[in-house]
C-alpha cells in the first residue's frame, strides 16, 4: 500500500473532533434501523448504532456493512497481521478516516462511551493506541456516520428510521410515543454474521409496535428466518 492511502486510513479531520468531546456529555444511544424500501444506497436495509447528544447531534457507524477487506490485507506488515476480520462500512462521511468500535475495561486514550464497556474511537491517537495493543473485541470502520442538530430528527418525522434505543429516551422522538425502544447491547453490534441482522431488527421493532396496541402499524416484510441475537 502506499504510505499515502496509509496515512489517510489512521487520520480523520480536525474538525470532526469536536463531535467526540460533545458526544461525551449528556448524550443517549440508540440502533437506527432504515425503514423497508429506504432509497438511499449508503443507508438501505442498513442498521445504524448511534449516540446523540443533548444538542440532538447524532454520530455513529452502520454495523451490518463489511467490506470484502480486512487491516490485514490492506496495510501489510507485521503490526497489523492479526486484524484479519472484514473492515465495515461505517457511513459516507470521512471515507478515508478508519475509526473502531470497541469492548475494554480501561480506555486507551479518548473515546465516545456507547453503552457500558463499549466505545466508538474517532481519534487518531487512540486508534493507534488500540492498534498496537488490541481490546478482547474491537472492529474497525471506514468512515462513519452523521447528522447535524435536528436533521435525525427530520428523517424519523419523515419515516425513514425506526430508532430501538438503548436506553433512555431518544430526544424529542420517544418522548412523543412515536417510537418504541427496543434494549440494544454490545453482542449486537459484534454479531459475526450480520447478513439478516437488518431483517431481525425490523421484525423487533415490527412485533413490539403491533403489541403496543391501537394506533400503530405492523411493519410486514417477505418471509425469512429469523436469526436469535444474542443478549
């Protein structure tokens, strides 16, 4: 690989990092699942894990996007020979920054808490950190995902996303009864394979909507195994 395009994989621009500092303030995180039939190429039957922050900016990776390439195969040398697992598609932003969601008990430099014990690493430094001494679970992502104050909120009113939360309310949507939560957890999001991981949220999301009662529809999607995430 040219040192170049090498370069370019453990950097992110400056400006981006602002998001990690305001991300660890008061902030709520949640899976965004596209609604079925979502035009979008970069988001279509994509599932979404997101935090969003008291000014209702929103910043994440998809997590059911891997490429056809892993670390391994991209940066030769002995550094980073173990990284054998696919890199993910992350979002369109910033396509040429490698960023990485991580399970640890001790942080190795800064980092965006998702839930407990699991971070989203957006800062060079810490992802070199995590390179030279890797956490029990880590995977990498090109590019990532984004929206400024408001616009989230935009698409949910406009129907594109379900939002199965984590924990709390997800701002200014949940708290309407728009939405319903659905518990995301770390396993989710480290599920090896991801290929009906949108399906199975869909149908989630689909079956605790029909069980809430009056007023909301069932989402009906083709016929397909249903795969058990694990919790």
């Amino acid at each position: 690989m040219k040192p170049s395009r090498r370069a370019a994989l453990l950097a992110l621009p400056v400006w981006f990092l602002a998001a990690a500092v305001c991300a660890q303030g008061s902030s709520s995180t949640f899976f965004l699942v596209a609604r079925p039939g979502l035009p979008d190429p970069n988001f279509r039957e994509s599932v979404v894990l997101v935090t969003q922050d008291e000014r209702a900016q929103a910043t994440g990776v998809i997590i059911n996007r891997p490429t056809d390439r892993s670390l391994a195969e991209l940066l030769p040398g002995e550094r980073f020979k173990s990284f054998t697992e696919p890199i993910f598609f992350g979002g369109p932003v910033a396509l040429q920054g490698l960023f990485a969601v991580f399970r640890a008990d001790k942080l190795p430099g800064e980092a965006v808490t998702m839930l407990p014990g699991l971070y989203l690493a957006l800062q060079p430094d810490t992802i070199d950190a995590l390179l030279n001494s890797p956490p029990r679970s880590i995977r990498f992502f090109a590019g990532y995902s984004g929206w400024a104050p408001g616009q989230l909120r935009g698409e949910i009113d406009r129907g594109d996303w379900l939002a199965v939360e984590a924990a709390g309310q997800l701002r200014g949507e949940i708290d309407r009864g728009d939405w319903l939560a659905v518990e995301a957890d770390a396993d989710t999001v480290f599920r090896k394979d991801t290929s009906k991981l949108w399906q199975d949220m869909v149908r989630r999301a689909s079956a605790i909507r029909a069980d809430a009662g009056a007023g909301i529809q069932r989402i009906t999607l083709p016929p397909a195994p249903i795969t058990v995430i694990s919790t």
